[in-house]
C-alpha cells in the first residue's frame, strides 16, 4: 500500500484540496491514468507496464491508445 488510509479516505483528501485550492476536483484513479500515459509517452510500453505492475501489455497499451486519440483530436482542432 501506498498510504495507510482508505481509498474512500484519500480520495475525501483529494476533494477537499482541490476546493480548498480552488481547482477543479479530480479522482485518485484520474492520477494514475494520467500518471500512466505520460509514463507510456516517455518511456515506453515495457517500461511503464513494469512501473504500473500491469500482467498484460494490453492494459497498459489502453493507455497508450488514450494519448494516441488525445493528439489526434488536437490535430483535428487545428485544422
């Protein structure tokens, strides 16, 4: 584990920060998918299924396929 609280527990952390910061609220599970794009973008499908402890590379190519669709839309904006 990374923290000794409950995940319920953390995530109530997480909320109450961001209005207390006055950001917009995000989910813990927000943090690793975000936290696993970049990784896949930087270094590498192998690598960042390691990181994430992911069995099958599929999960971790899910990641990759998000970012993949992200610039493609940016692209799209552009013209």
């Amino acid at each position: 584990r990374l923290f000794a609280i409950a995940r319920i527990s953390y995530g109530n952390a997480i909320k109450r920060a961001c209005e207390k910061a006055g950001v917009k609220p995000f989910t813990p599970h927000a943090l690793r998918h975000t936290t696993a794009t970049r990784l896949v973008d930087i270094v590498g499908l192998e690598a960042a299924q390691q990181v994430l402890g992911h069995s099958q590379a599929a999960m971790t190519r899910h990641y990759s396929k998000s970012a993949e669709k992200q610039a493609l839309d940016a692209v799209r904006k552009l013209g």
